[in-house]
C-alpha cells in the first residue's frame, strides 16, 4: 500500500484514504468505516439519552420506563415507527422520533436489539407465580410471545420486563389507549380483570 501513496494515475481512492488519513492510520489494515469517527461513533452518541432513561445495560431501572435489552430488532423498529407517525401516542417517545428518518429508525432499532436482556434477581413468591403461570396458559400468551417469553419478530419480549411497565402495557391496551399494530392485545387484555393483570405482571418480571 505504501508503494501506491501519490502515484499520479492511481485510481481516485475515498476520502478517507487521503494521505494524511493513511498517515494517521499506522497499521493499513483498518478498513475506512471502522477508523472514522462516523456512523458508529454518532450513533451511539445519538443513543446516549435514550439509554439514560431506558438503561445502558439493557435494564431500565425508571419507573414505567421499559427495558430495552433483548427485544427483537423489528419489534424495536415498529414500535418506533408508531411513535413517529403518532399512532402509539406516549410522552416523551413521540417528541423524540418526530425528526428520525427510517434510516435512523432502523440503525437506532439494530443497535438496541444488541442490549442484553434482564435476568430475574432475588426471590419471587411460589404462590403468585403459579396464580401467573395459569393464567397465560390460560390466555395462551407463550404461544405468541414465545414459551420463555424472549419475543420473536414483532412481538415483544415480555421476560423479566418492569412490572410496572408490564402492569402499565395491560392496562392501556384492556382501555384500548395503546391499540398495537395489530389487535391481539386489546382482544386479550380485555378478557383481564385487574388482578389478573397484577399476577400476569409480577409473573413476567420474575420469570426464570
Ligand atoms: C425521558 C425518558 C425517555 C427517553 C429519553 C427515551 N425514552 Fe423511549 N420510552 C420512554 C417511555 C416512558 C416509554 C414507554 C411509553 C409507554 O408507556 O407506552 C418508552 C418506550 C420506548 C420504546 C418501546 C418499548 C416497548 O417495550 O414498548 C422504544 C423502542 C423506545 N422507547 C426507544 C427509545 C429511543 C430509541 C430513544 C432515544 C431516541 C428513547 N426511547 C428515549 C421513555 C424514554
Ligand atoms: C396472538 C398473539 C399474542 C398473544 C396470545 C399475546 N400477545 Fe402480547 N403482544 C402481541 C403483540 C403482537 C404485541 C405488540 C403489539 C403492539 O404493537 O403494541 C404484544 C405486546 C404485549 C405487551 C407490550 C410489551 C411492551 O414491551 O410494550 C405486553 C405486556 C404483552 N403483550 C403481554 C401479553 C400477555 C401477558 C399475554 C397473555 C395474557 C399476551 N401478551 C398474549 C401478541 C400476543
């Protein structure tokens, strides 16, 4: 490679492999998108506020503020495309997305699918995870959300989500306040009373 620096004639290279790049690159093995300071680096700048709010490490430790760890990429870019387009309408999400291009949305989702997912901590009542465990066998919720409820494409990872978050979710599709892009939600959640949604969410967050 060095050979070819300034040979007049050589084919016109990217601006990144100007002289003064490769100078600075001593090895001449970094290809030009990982060396520069662009897409990776900004994205995770841009990603830095969200993760103060929903948590760096995949757990949101906010309250009714979701974790982020874990979740499928296209249920990520769906839920940030309703809130851009106002057809998932909850503050702060649809300020934040108003100026994102799909591009954004789509980087923005693959990057926070990389976030680990929670791991259940401490002690969870015998008594009320089995209260919880008959119910979504009951409302087949495994059978959508996956049997260890990790999500797969669209829908959502719902193990070891905030209960209050999950309590919260429940709530507003059984009011049909959160309608979903599709309408199993709010067909389920309103066969739900209210205790069924507290034992489904205490379930949820301590599944292991
Ligand atoms: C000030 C806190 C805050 C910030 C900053 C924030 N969010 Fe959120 N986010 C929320 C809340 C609250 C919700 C849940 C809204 C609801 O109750 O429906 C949410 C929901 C979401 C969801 C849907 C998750 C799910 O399980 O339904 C995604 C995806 C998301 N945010 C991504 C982002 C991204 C990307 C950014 C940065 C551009 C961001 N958030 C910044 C508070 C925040
Ligand atoms: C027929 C398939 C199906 C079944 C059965 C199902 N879900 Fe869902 N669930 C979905 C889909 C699809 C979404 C995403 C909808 C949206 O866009 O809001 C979702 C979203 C959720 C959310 C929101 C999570 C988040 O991060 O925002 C919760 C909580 C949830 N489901 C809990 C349950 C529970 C509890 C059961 C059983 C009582 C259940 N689901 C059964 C398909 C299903």
């Amino acid at each position: 490679m060095a050979a070819e620096r300034g040979r007049p004639g050589a084919s016109p290279r990217p601006a990144c492999l100007s002289k003064p790049f490769l100078k600075i690159v001593a090895t001449g093995a970094l290809l030009c998108g990982a060396a520069l300071p662009s897409h990776s680096g900004s994205l995770q700048e841009r990603l830095a506020p969200c993760l103060a709010c929903h948590g760096e490490s995949g757990r949101s430790e906010t309250p009714e503020v979701p974790s982020l760890g874990g979740q499928p990429p296209s249920f990520l870019l769906i839920q940030l495309y309703v809130f851009r387009e106002r057809q998932r309408i909850a503050e702060p999400m649809n300020e934040l997305t108003k100026d994102l291009t799909d591009d954004d949305l789509r980087s923005f989702s693959d990057e926070l699918a990389k976030l680990p997912a929670p791991v259940a901590a401490g002690p969870a009542d015998p008594a009320r995870m089995a209260m919880g465990a008959a119910l979504s066998a009951r409302h087949r919720c495994g059978f959508c959300h996956s049997p260890d409820f990790s999500g797969q494409n669209q829908i959502p990872r719902i193990a070891v989500q905030r209960e209050d978050y999950l309590v919260k979710a429940l709530r507003e599709y059984s009011t049909q306040e959160r309608r979903g892009y599709d309408p199993s939600m709010v067909e389920i959640a309103r066969q739900l009373s209210e205790a069924d949604i507290l034992d489904l969410a205490y379930y949820l967050a301590n599944w292991r």
